[in-house]
C-alpha cells in the first residue's frame, strides 16, 4: 500500500510538471523583450510535417550536418569562408561544388565510411551507410548552404566566430510543402519545427536547394548566362542569370530609394507620379527626344527620335538602334499593403494553389515571413516582344534583390521557450514591415547590375511589348501557352541600296499597323510568385515635363504590385 501511494504521487507529480512544460507559460523577462504567449502547446514534430521525398532527404542530411558543425570546429571554419566568397552574389556554398575541398581536422569518434581530407570524406562519418550521402547527393544536386544574415546582426557569415561553442549554429532546412521551418539542434539534442512568423535570433544555418542555378541544361529560358561551373562529378552548372554571378558582377550597392508620391510639399500637385530625384537621371538623349517634338507634334513618339533620329522636319531616316537599347532603370514594389506583398515574395508553399495572390486567404491570421531560409529575393522579368523570328517568349532575365531593398521594415523581438521536459528560452524576430523601397538600376559601372533587354527595332519587334515578373522560387523550368495582339508597323523597311534599316514618318506614317493575334509557348519556373504584368508601347513618351517645377521625369509604369521604369539607354557613344 505504501508503495502504490508513492507511485500515485510521482505520477501526479510528473503529470503536473509535463502539463507545465506543453503549456509553455511565459513571463515578463525584464529585458524588453516580448514573451510570447502564441507557442503554448507542445512544440511540433519535424515527422508531422508529411514531408516529400526530397525535402526528407534534406532533413536526413540536415541531421547529419548538424552533428557534424557540432563536433567540428574545422567544418564550421570551412562553412564560413566559402559562404564569404558569395559565389552567387549570397551567402550560399553548393555542396557539390566544395565537397571535394580539403577540410583540416577530423571529428573526435567518427572515421567509418570515409576519410576527413574533404568535406564530402567528412561528411561520410555521419551516415550510418556509406551509400547515403551519394544518394542525396545525386537527387539533389542543387543541395546548399545557406549562412544567413539574421536581424540586429545577431548572426551573419561576417559575425560568426567558429571556434565559440556558443555560436554552433542549429541547422534549419527550407521545404517546398510548408512555410514553417524543420530545426535540429545537435548541442541541446532538440528537433522542433519553427513557427512561419519569427526569425531566429541565435545562431542558424539552413540546408535548401539553390534557387540561382539551372543544372545540366543549354537551353533552360533562365539560364542565360555566359559562364558553366563544373562540379567534379561531371554535372554541369548555370546561372540563372549573368546578375546573379559574383564573378562577373561583384558589386552589390544599389540604390534604394524611399517612395515619394510626387507631391513636392508646394501648392501644385503633378497630373502624373513622380519619384523625387529620378529627374537627375535624364540623359541628354532623351532630353533632346523630347525638346524636338515638345510644341509640336501632338502626342509624338519620342522614341522615333531615339532609334531613327526623326524629326518634325525630318519624317525619314535610318535605323540607329545599336547605339541604344531598352532597360528597366528603377523598380519596386507597390501596394497599400506592404506585409501582403511581403508574405507574397516570401511563401514557400508550392501546393496545389501556390500562388497567395489568387487565394481567399485571411493575412492578418496566415501570414508567412520565410526570407530569412533563403537569402535575397530572385525577380524573374519575362519580356514579350512579339518577334517576328522566334515563336517562344525570347528575352528573360533575373536580378537579385534582398528585403532590405524592397521594404522599409523593423523588428520586434520576442522569446519562446524550447526543449522538452528541460525547456530553455530562444529569442526571435518579428518583422514588421512599413513600405516600400526602390531600386535604381542607372549605373554605368562596369561590376553594376544592369537589366539590360534590346534594341526596340520595328522592323523585328511589336509596338507594344509585355513585361511579366515573378518572385523565382525554384529553378524547374514549365512551359505554359499565351495568346498575344501583336501590333506591327507598316512604315518600316529595309533601303535596298543602302543595305541599312527605314522608317518612313512619324509615328505610323501614311500606313497604319498591321494587328494579329497568336498563341506562343511561354517558358516560366514552377513555384513562382507572380507579380503581374505591365505592357508598354513603343510611343508611350519615355520623358514627361513637370509642370511644377519644369523638369523632365521618367515615365512610370504601375500595377497593382509593383512600379518600373522602362527605357532606353545609351550603350554606345
């Protein structure tokens, strides 16, 4: 009896002190930081997640690489330099292009499947078959490690100091199913699955797939730059975009530019939006385009001066459109709400209806804030040109653009409790996100980013192109159909003797356009977060005067996601 009263007492005990530890209370922690009282339940299995089959081969081998940093302060060391190098323009390190580096040192217990001359030798110790790791490897070829730059630098590749106990980062790993974030930290021996709302404020890592490169493919309609990486196993890589290579364009300053509504603070409003500033960004050609029409022609194309050096007085004359060609100058996001086009950009969920954009969804109670798993943001730019040539969408790119960028935001800070039965605190982020910034893409330096499309040469291309652009999640090319109206000019021609292009009169001439409809292949990526479209005319004025202050201001472009500028650019002098 005595001993069934005993027992009966111990199991209150531990009943009472379990329900405490699901329940997660928390207090006031004197430090001004949130507690929050949101994750009261217990914390979710990374088993519950219902995770495919490559998402489960990165959390196998998130497990093992999480082992692995715990034991090896030579692997972390090698992690950090090689995500320094931002070989993609972010703090991304390719497995499979590193795996056959050297990496000093070996764990403490562990040399069963290979040796510690290579990461890949290294990273063998922690499987428990030898086959594994090469398994993974070859379904994932893309497989990436991602340092990245959490908020109030509490940790960045930069910061990270791999000889401090302290700072051995938990691994996180990005999947494609869910927006929340599977976690394993080897120190504490705690998996748990992090909430879709919060950035981690201690050190991290994440295990994902490169979202910059396009593997084995000459063809990928992304892949369209000029350099090959090849790893040592014969798989063949490309990126998305010339933007995207540090080893080609290793600048990463940019300007970013507050919203400004046109309102110059006086008694007149301009009839049309303005950004303070881009007004110092009007070349002399384009200037010049509009002082010669400007009084004169009543709705002229400005354009026909730029690539035929037109006129009032001089209504024929050949094409010069290798001196210029079209370019995206600014751009930024546009909305009245910010954190909707945040959460947008940000969705990993690639269900069956991927894109938040099209869905009934309540934001204030499901939104997702994920960038933090994957770095800056890739905007893919599908440009519509109606060539006359090429039956396929032929002209697409893709730049780089991290949060700090696109939006105006702070963070709030708040604490959750980890662990189970032992539980201890982790602080997070919060972002909160205000607005907008914009990006100018005027540079003339040589490492700039340029967004950089073609000469616009009627005889070739449409009136009228479409831009399209998304927010690239994965790199797995689809191909979709589009109906386009193409409209063409009639007044353009080849001058025979002079073997040289002809535009005969302004705008359409004595002729009129020649319109049709067709169905194109329009190649994309899966998984991408649209961001709609903006359609631009050939004789849509590229320059227009202020009449408040008299200066010349690029034209803008808007829908309900984001604000441009399209236009020409000087390429030779």
């Amino acid at each position: 009896m005595k001993i069934i009263r005993i027992s009966l007492i111990l199991t209150i005990f531990l009943g009472s002190f379990m329900q405490s530890c699901s329940n997660e209370p928390f207090e006031n922690d004197g430090n001004n930081q949130q507690l929050d009282n949101a994750n009261q339940k217990a914390p979710k299995q990374i088993e519950s997640l219902n995770l495919s089959k490559t998402d489960q081969l990165k959390v196998d081998f998130g497990r093992a690489f999480a082992q692995a940093l715990k034991e090896s302060p030579e692997l972390r060391q090698f992690i950090k330099q090689e995500a320094l190098k931002q070989f993609n323009k972010d703090y991304d390190v390719l497995y499979n292009l590193v795996k056959h580096k050297p990496v000093s040192g070996k764990p403490s217990t562990r040399q069963k499947n290979g040796s510690v001359n290579s990461l890949d030798g290294l990273m063998q110790n922690y499987f428990e078959e030898k086959g594994t790791l090469d398994d993974i490897q070859s379904q994932l070829p893309l497989l990436t490690v991602f340092v990245p730059k959490l908020p109030e630098n509490s940790f960045s590749a930069e910061s990270w100091d791999p000889n401090d106990p302290s700072q051995i980062p938990v691994v996180g790993v990005r999947v494609d199913n869910t927006n929340e974030v599977p976690m394993i930290d080897a120190v504490n021996n705690h998996e748990y699955v992090l909430e879709d709302d919060v950035i981690p404020g201690y050190p991290v890592v994440v295990i994902k797939n490169n979202e910059r490169l396009a593997v084995n493919t000459n063809d990928h309609n992304f892949a369209r730059s000029t350099e090959v990486l090849e790893a040592q196993d014969g798989t063949s890589y490309r990126f998305l975009d010339d933007n995207l290579n540090a080893n080609l364009t290793r600048s990463t300053n940019r300007d970013f530019l507050q919203i400004d509504d046109g309102n110059d603070g006086g008694s007149c409003n301009p009839p049309f939006p303005i950004i303070s500033g881009r007004e110092n960004t009007v070349p002399q050609f384009l200037k010049t385009a509009h002082d010669v029409f400007d009084g004169r022609i009543s709705q002229p194309w400005q354009r026909d001066n730029i690539y035929y050096q037109l006129t009032p007085t001089q209504t024929t004359n050949t094409y010069v459109g290798g001196r210029y060609l079209e370019a995206i100058t600014y751009f930024r996001l546009n909305n009245n709400n910010p954190e909707l086009i945040f959460s947008i950009m940000s969705d990993q969920n690639n269900s069956a209806n991927p894109d938040p954009m099209r869905t009934n969804q309540s934001w204030e109670r499901d939104r997702t804030r994920v960038p933090w798993t994957d770095g800056a943001f890739e905007i893919g730019v599908s440009v519509t040109d109606n060539s006359k040539t090429r039956g396929n969408i032929n002209m697409a790119f893709t730049f780089p653009a991290a949060p700090e960028e696109l939006f105006i935001f702070s963070y709030e800070s708040i604490v959750r409790r980890r662990g189970w039965g032992i539980t201890w605190k982790r602080t997070y982020w919060r972002p909160k996100i205000d607005g907008f910034k914009g990006m100018d893409f005027t540079s003339t330096n040589i490492d700039a980013i340029k967004l950089h499309i073609h000469a616009w040469d009627l005889t070739e291309y449409s009136n009228i192109w479409h831009l399209d652009f998304k927010e690239v999640d994965v790199s797995t090319e689809i191909t979709t159909k589009t109906t386009n109206v193409k409209k063409y000019n009639t007044n353009v021609s080849i001058n025979i003797p002079l073997g040289e292009k002809e535009k005969a009169g302004l705008k359409f001439g004595a002729s009129v356009e020649e319109t049709n409809t067709d169905e194109r292949n329009f190649k994309w990526v899966e998984g991408s977060d649209e961001l709609g479209r903006i359609v631009i005319p050939f004789g849509d004025k590229t320059v227009i005067k202020n009449p408040c202050d008299g200066k010349l201001y690029p034209r803008l472009y808007n829908n309900a996601s984001i604000t441009l500028e399209m236009r020409p650019v000087q390429v030779e002098f």
